[in-house]
C-alpha cells in the first residue's frame, strides 16, 4: 500500500487543480444565469415603458445593463476572467484582418504627387496586392527603373534613397501601430467584452470581436480616421462647484428610494443584492458617506494635487457614465463644459486601474488636423521624455494665440472622446513647435505621438478578411458539440466495459478524468475553446483508451504465459510503455505544427489535442496503474474478458 | 472475449497483393485529381459566402433563379444544415463595374426611404465603396445613423467636426442580402455566418498549410529515425504518404456525389489532415516496437518470420484501438454538426486507410528493403 502513497497523492492533486481551475467557469456560468435573468427583466420593463423603442435601442441597453452588472461586483469580473473562454465560432461575433494600406499612406505623405506618380503608385498597389513585399520597396524599384529620385517625392532633396526608404518604412510601421491604438481605444469605449487586437507580421491587425450582434456598427470602430481634439480643463473651482451639484442631486434622488425608473439606479440594487456579504462587513461610515455623497464616493478628488482632477475605479466609469447620462443630472451641468476620462489607468490599488476623470471645455480650441508631426525622444536637457509636435502655418497661427491666452492652464489632448495627455501650458508658443513633457517614460511619450499623429495622419486600413458567426449557428455547434462528447464517452465507454470487463470500466473511469484534466488545462492556460477543440475532445476520447487498449492486450499475452495475475500487469505497464510514448509523440508533434499553423478555431483542436494526449497518457499510465495495484492489493479478482 | 487470438498468416509472402490494392487505390485517387481537381472553400479560394437560416423550408432551385440574373455570374448555392439553410458563394472580391449603376440607384432610393428629399452629391466611388457629400455635417451625421439602422455599412470620411462626407460600402454580401430581401419578402432570413477572403490570403494559406504537411511529415521522419531505425522511420513515412494521397484521391472522386456531404479543402480539413498524419502512424509505431522487441528476443530469426509474427501478435490491438478512434469520430460525422463533417470524414476514412497501411504497407515496405539490399538489421 506504502508505494503507492506518492502516486494517489500525486492523483488527487491533480484532481484538485483541475477542479480549482474549473470552478471560475462553474461560476461564471451561474453569473451568466442570473445575469440574463435580470437583463431580460429590465428590457422587459423597458419595452412595456416604451414600445415605440427600436431593436438598436434595446441593443445598446442590453449591452449596458449587462456590462454595469459586471462592473459591479468584482468577484464577477474575476470570474469571467478565469473562465474557459468559448470562440468566436461558438458565442458567435466577428474576427476581421485589416491591413494597413500603405499606398494610400504614401500618397498622403508625398509631396506635390503629380500624375506620373500616381502612375506609378497604381503599378505598385497592383505587384503588392500580389506578393508579400513591402509597398515601399516596390515603389522605390518601380522609381528607380523610371529614373526618378525619391527625393522628389518625399524627405527632402539632400537625403538619398536609402535613408528615405528607411524612413517610409519607419512611417508605415508607425500607422499600423496607430491603427491598432485608434482601434483599441474605440473598441474599448464601445463596450465589446474581451476584444482580441493582435498585430501580425508587418502590417496587419487582426480584431477578434466576441458577441457582437451589429456588424455595421462594430466595422464603423475599425475605420483608421480618428478625431483628435486639444480642449482646455475648466478651473477647479468650477470643476468642484459642478461636482457638488451633481452630488447633492444624486443624494436627493437616493432618499426617494421609490424611483427605479433610472437604469443607474436599478443596477447599483442589483449590484447590492450581490454584494451584500462583502460589503456588510466594510465600516458603517463608508457606507454612510456613499449614501450622502454618492458621486463623490466613487470619483475621489485629492485635496493635495491643487486640480479637481478626479479618480475613478476602472469599474465606476460606467456607473459615473450613467449617472451622467441621467435627464435630472444633465440638466444642472452647465452647457459648456463635459467630462471625459483619461485613456490608461494612471495607478493600480488593491489590483483596481484607477481612472482619471477631467472636465473639459465642451468646444475644442484645435483639432488634430492641423499636426504635421510628432516624434517622442528623450531631451538631452532634462533627461527627461518628452514629444516634440509641429503643426503647419494655420495651426501654429492659432497655437500661439490659444497659448498666449491660456498660460498656467491645462489643454488636453483628447482622442475619440478619451485623455491621453493634459500638459501645462508654460509660455506662448509661436511658431508651431511644441514641446510637451511630463510623461514617466518613453514608452508613454511614443504612445503620445503616436496619437498626435492620428488626426493628421490616419492609418488607412482595408478589411482582407472577415468573418462574422451569427449567435444562433454558434448555440447549435454548442449543442451538437456536447452532445457528440457525450454521445461518443458513452458508445466509447460501453465498448471498453464490454471487451474487458471489469479492467474495462477502470478504462472508462480513468477516461472521466482524462476529461477532467482537458478542460481543467484549457482553463488554467486561458485557452479558447472552440467546435474544432470540442472535435478535438471527442477524438482523444478515441485516442486516450488506446493506451488502456495497448496495456490489456500486452497483460492478456502475459496472463497467457502462464505468470501470476500481479506480475503479468506489472510487465503489461512496463512493456506497452515503449509503444504508448513513442505513437502519442508522434501525435504530439503534429499537434504542434498545427498550433503554429493554424488559426483561431484550428488552434484551438490543436491545444485541445496536445492537452487531450498528455492528460490521456497520465489516467492510462499511472490512474489506471494505481486502480490495479490497488485491487490486486485487496484481492480484488481483475477481469479482462 | 479476444478477436484474432493466436494469428498465425504469412502476410509478407503476400504483399504483392498488397502493393496491388494499394498502387491500384493510388491510381483511382491520382485519376480523380487530375479528372476532377479539388474543390477549395473560402479560406483558399477566397470570395464571399453566405449562410442564411430562412424563416420557411426555401426552394433552393429558386433561390439560384433569383441570384442568377443580379449581376455575379454563377453564385454557388447549396443547402446548409437543414431545408432552412442556404449557403451562397462566390469568387468575386468586388462587384463588377456593369451592375455598380445598379446599385447606385438602389442606395438613391434607400436614401429616399430613410430622408426623404434630402439634398446629397456622389463626390466619389471606389469597387468597393461610394461616398457621399451632404449639405452640412449634422445632415451627414444623421445620414450615418440612418443608413447603418438600414443596414449598410455606413462611416464619415473624416471624425473633423466639419466632415460632410459619407461612405456607404457596398459589398457583395450587401448586394445578395438586398435582392433576395425584396424578391422573398414573404421569407425573411437571418445571417448564420458571413465570411469574406481576400485573394492573397488564400494563396499564403495554401503554402502555409503544404509547409505544415510538409514539417510533419519531416517531424516524425526524424523522431522515428532516431528511436528505430532510419529505414523503418522512412517506411512509416512513405506509409503516411500513401494514406494522405488516397484519402485525397477520395475527396476528389467523392465531391457532390454524396448529397449533404460537403467535401471541400478548407482549413479545417487541412487540421484533420494533419491529425490523419500524426494518428495513423499510431499503429505503424505498434508493429515496429513489436519488431524492435522480438528482434532483441530472438537474434537469429529470420527477418520475415519476426514481421509475420509481430504482426500477428499486434493485430487484435491495432484493429481495436482504431476501431475507438473510428467509433469516435464516427460519433462526430453522424452528430457532430454541419460545420464539422468534412473533417470527421477525413478522419473517418483516413484512419481507415491508416490502420490498413500500418499493418499490410509499412513493414513490407522494410522488408522489402531488407531483401533487395541483403542487409541485416539489428537493434
């Protein structure tokens, strides 16, 4: 019994991280219920308000319940996160690959583009739409076999060929980076839950967008245009003056707890109800303070920093929005003035993104079209990040009057509706160069440039490639899927059982946990599960009692032998040992290949398959091991048909 | 109970037979590729297709009636899943230059329905795109709402606040959608799946996924060189060869003979070939490890006696364990879905052809070798 203490311990820790792993999905799946549960009731409701309300309407609010009540409690949130995550070809939504289109990049860079360049622009965009080499090279071959210097087109007429091709590339590079920094930002405010953005070999993004129910809406996100903006932050005074307002109004309406026709006010109740364990242990008096000043409660002000630049919790946005949102609440914020928050967390507390909220001048001073450039370097000065930004005559004309006028104050450039940056204005600038400084690293000032750039410089990008899963199509593979898993351990199973008996249903027993430590790895890799992974399942159902086939067979020719029952299955594990290794490895590696080759849904059998061998191996090898040691231990009388 | 229990045939005495069946299968397969060719889905090929879930059972000869004459030349039709379902393809990236008139008359009168008498200018169109000017950005604006609530894929030039330019893309999908919704307005459908492919994709695909064959095979070429012997290790590989040619012989010679059974190249079925590849060596490792085993046993046994007996030996084994994995995927083709059935049924008839290989080909194929070279192999 002693020896094989290690191993049954070994066994059932692997059982218990399985099952760990699992249970974020077990809960997240209650979540789900109860989520769906009250949504379907407040639209529900909604309608019965209001039937004139369009299917887009009802879209947007199911989309926002839905996402205030993830927001609300944390535990959700975490839930969701840790869970095993299903493909776009099972919850449905749409995976599209954009490539940045550098042709039109180029011509928007040239200078004076003449016809004869427009000629040769067409030529290159025909090779490139044919081969994989860079749209730079190819125009600068096409030039060349023409005869002309690039340095008519662009850079300036000292630079030679090279140094200018190293710098087209450099600005390409840069506009699928812009790209995918204008798409993550909208993506990001439209509410899409767990988007995927990835980049792929040189100019190509692919965005994976789970859900989404409105496809001409989600490819509106995916455009390269984006409105930069420069508005200026409103005086503290007035700032906190506002959030007063706000929050003796909020309070007000809090007392008069019969009012539940705001969605605000409907989500924070659903929102207690299941949180009320965490929450009932917290000091009365902050709950006393949220009940009297609940505005302020979630946007915390910081006396110290002289701004009334507020911090909000990565999951209070939505609450704030809403509250924002309300007709009782819009009415006391005065027309002028509008707040946005900033683009990336600025701290971390407790593992919560802390949010920057400013208030902002409703009315832009300058929008982005009038940038030229930008680049981020260190200042040999100070040492210090910084982004040098150039702007063209008109711009720099009303530059130096919005600076002259508006020094110690604070402008921020704002992208799509969010805060990258609120410098200080320290003197008048003249002249259209700017310096802005005070980021904590380069990496935040290329980020600053990158988005400088973004209005005046779009990333024109093309959709090569889209696929869209209705959620209907994705419901039915869900079915069919589960129930060939089923349907196939089952026939797998009988089978097992009928040809070896008792040694059969340890087959089968070791198989329940073959299943088990799949999906429990699927969880703890964050892998996605799609149709062609639960394939994948079904087939190492198939694959995994090869192994206990291997094995019995091997004890069956021992047993013949004439040996004593124990030691013709200790030969059996040993010598079938050799075949099990060396045919699954094989399996293995082209397991590996697939998942380097493949994407998306085919990755996902890939992962599956690989997990699905591994883990078979483990049950057959030392599951199915122990089970025999054991019984022969007992006495227990093993059959093998 | 235990099949094949105390075997004892020559099989190597008659593998001609053998070469027979399998150099014969080999030809049906090469003839129907070179009389046939394959038949690539999207993910190759590249298009635009379209699965829609009709509310009522749709005729799927009318459906074809209605397409045929808007302007794409031959739409592939076929029906999806059940009598409800239709999948439309075609090969155009773009809509043709002929019927673009056409759809800007159509997108005249979407405007008229959706703003009435509103004043607007086409200020460009591109194959895939026409824009619009308006009088004023709040017009434009509105013209954004309103067209993407209509359904068409609706954007403003620029995010400026004096943008007054709209672009409405018209894609093929867009242009299939609006005339089968105003020839079937009794049959409203919804969309299961949209997939749209550009050319180059396809083409970078078909090398990657010969590429991916290609390193598999290379992969257990070397790892079995290096746990058996190299000729054993090329035996098996050459095996594999012959199981992923006939399977493909069969994809060409099975396409659209078996109503409901799809057999197009597409990703998937790449996936399934390359699972084939890794599997079905499986049982080709079982004899050869037996080989291996009996060679350490008994040094002076004739060569041909030590395959014959470890085939035997390994029969009952190699026959089950890919009668559990043909059970399984067996499952899979029967319940397993639409989506699925053309890689359940490269597995299927794969493993089927594997197991076959493994026991009659591989080892002969050492054999043979074994004989014509007059060398001894040992372990």
């Amino acid at each position: 019994m002693k020896e094989l203490r290690f191993r049954i311990i070994l066994i059932l820790l692997a059982i218990g991280i399985s099952l760990y792993l699992l249970y974020p999905t077990y809960q997240a799946y209650q979540f789900q219920k109860n989520i769906d549960r009250t949504v379907a009731n407040r639209i529900e409701q909604i309608k019965k308000e209001d039937p004139q309300i369009t299917k887009l309407q009802i879209d947007n609010k199911t989309r926002a319940i839905e996402d205030s009540i993830k927001s609300s409690d944390p535990s959700i949130g975490q839930a969701f996160q840790k869970r095993i995550k299903l493909g776009l070809d099972l919850q449905g939504g749409m995976r599209v690959v954009l490539e940045v289109n550098t042709g039109k990049l180029l011509e928007k860079i040239a200078k004076s583009p003449d016809d004869n360049f427009k000629q040769v622009m067409a030529q290159a965009e025909k090779e490139a739409s044919l081969s994989d080499e860079s749209v730079v090279d190819i125009m600068a071959r096409i030039m060349k076999s023409k005869g002309i210097r690039l340095s008519r087109y662009f850079g300036n007429i000292r630079e030679d060929d090279a140094q200018i091709i190293s710098d087209l590339k450099k600005d390409a590079d840069d506009a699928v980076t812009r790209a995918i920094e204008i798409i993550r930002n909208r993506v990001d405010q439209y509410g899409v839950s767990e988007p995927s953005i990835q980049r792929q070999g040189t100019r190509r993004i692919i965005v994976e967008l789970p859900g989404v129910a409105r496809e001409e809406e989600a490819k509106q996100l995916l455009q390269g245009t984006a409105l930069l903006e420069f508005s200026l932050v409103k005086d503290p005074e007035f700032t906190i003056s506002v959030m007063k307002k706000i929050d003796d109004v909020l309070a007000g309406n809090d007392s008069t707890s019969s009012d539940t026709t705001t969605a605000g006010k409907a989500e924070t109740k659903v929102a207690k109800n299941e949180t009320k364990k965490d929450t009932a242990n917290q000091k009365m008096t902050a709950e006393e303070f949220a009940k009297k000043h609940p505005f302020f409660s979630v946007a915390i002000l910081n006396q110290k920093s002289g701004t009334a630049d507020a911090y909000v919790k990565a999951d209070d946005r939505d609450k704030i929005k809403a509250w924002l949102d309300r007709p009782d609440v819009q009415k006391i914020i005065p027309d002028n003035c509008q707040f946005v928050f900033s683009a990336k967390p600025f701290g971390y507390q407790n593992g919560q993104a802390f949010y920057t909220m400013y208030c902002v001048d409703k009315n832009p001073q300058l929008t982005g079209g009038v940038i030229t450039n930008a680049t981020a370097t260190i200042s040999p000065e100070s040492s210090s990040p910084v982004v040098n930004m150039e702007m063209n005559s008109d711009g720099a004309a009303e530059w130096a009057r919005i600076t002259g006028a508006n020094i110690d104050k604070r402008i921020a450039i704002i992208l799509d509706g969010v805060v990258y940056s609120a410098p200080v204005v320290r003197t008048k600038i003249t002249g259209g160069r700017s310096e802005i400084s005070g980021m904590s690293d380069l990496k935040e000032a290329q980020l600053l440039a990158i988005v400088l750039k973004a209005g005046a410089l779009p990333a024109p990008v093309d959709i090569i490639e889209e696929r869209t899963v209705g959620p209907s199509l994705g419901q039915d593979s869900i079915t069919d899927g589960f129930r060939s898993t089923i349907i196939g351990f089952v026939v797998i199973s009988f089978f097992m059982i009928f040809y070896y008996h008792r040694a059969g249903s340890i087959a089968a027993a070791s198989l329940v946990f073959t299943i088990l430590f799949i999906f429990g790895a699927l969880a703890g890799f964050g892998a996605t599960l799609t149709l062609p992974g639960i394939a994948g399942i079904i087939l190492t159902i198939g694959m995994a009692v090869d192994a206990n086939v291997l094995i019995y067979e091997r004890i069956r020719e021992e047993l013949a032998t004439g040996k004593t029952i124990k030691s013709s299955i200790d030969n059996g594990f040993s010598k079938a040992n050799s075949a099990i290794v060396d045919s699954n490895i094989t399996t293995i590696i082209t397991g590996v290949i697939l998942y380097q080759f493949g994407t998306g849904p085919i990755q996902g059998f890939a992962l599956t398959l690989i997990i699905g061998i591994i883990a078979s191996m483990f049950s057959a090898l030392v599951i199915a091991r122990v089970i025999f040691e054991y019984m022969v231990a007992k006495g227990i009388k093993i059959t093998l048909g | 109970m235990q099949i094949f229990h105390n075997l004892n045939i020559d099989w190597l005495g008659k593998r001609k037979i053998f070469y027979v069946v399998s150099i014969s299968l080999f030809l049906i397969g090469l003839i129907s590729v070179i009389v046939r060719g394959f038949h690539y889905g999207i993910d190759f090929k590249g298009g635009t297709e379209i699965v829609m879930q009709f509310q009522k059972p749709v005729n799927i000869s009318q459906v074809r009636k209605y397409v045929e004459n808007i302007g794409l030349g031959t739409v592939e039709l076929k029906t999806f899943g059940s009598e409800t379902g239709v999948l439309l393809r075609t090969e155009l990236q773009n809509i043709p230059r002929n019927i673009f008139p056409k759809i800007l008359t159509n997108m005249d009168q979407v405007i008229q329905t959706v703003a009435p008498g509103v004043p607007y200018k086409i200020t460009d169109s591109t194959a895939s795109s026409v824009t619009y000017s308006f009088a004023n950005p709040d017009t434009a604006n509105e013209m954004v709402e309103k067209l993407s609530e209509a359904g068409y894929q609706t954007g403003k030039v620029s995010e400026e606040p004096s943008n007054t330019q709209v672009v409405v893309n018209v894609s093929i999908a867009e242009w299939i959608k609006d005339n089968l919704r105003q020839k079937m307005p009794d049959n409203s459908f919804k969309i299961l799946k949209e997939d749209h492919v550009g050319p180059k994709v396809g083409n970078e695909l078909k090398t990657q996924a010969l590429l991916a064959v290609f390193i598999s095979l290379l992969g257990i070429l070397i790892y079995l060189a290096f746990r058996f012997k190299f000729i054993f290790s090329a035996g098996a590989v050459l095996a594999l060869f012959h199981d992923t040619l006939i399977t493909l012989g069969l994809y060409a010679a099975l396409y659209g003979v078996i109503p409901g059974l799809n057999l197009e190249i597409d990703l998937t079925v790449v996936g399934a070939f390359l699972t084939l590849i890794g599997y079905s060596v499986n049982d080709t490792v079982i004899v050869f490890d037996r080989i291996r085993e009996n060679m350490k046993i008994h040094k002076n046994m004739p060569l041909k006696e030590e395959i014959n007996m470890s085939i035997n030996r390994t029969m009952s084994r190699t026959i089950l364990t890919a009668g559990t994995v043909l059970l399984a995927v067996f499952v899979l083709l029967i319940f397993g879905g639409e989506v699925l059935r053309a890689f359940s049924f490269t597995l299927f008839f794969g493993t089927i052809i594997g197991t076959y290989s493994s026991i009659f080909v591989a080892s002969a194929l050492v054999y043979e070798y074994a004989e014509r070279t007059k060398k001894k192999i040992e372990f």
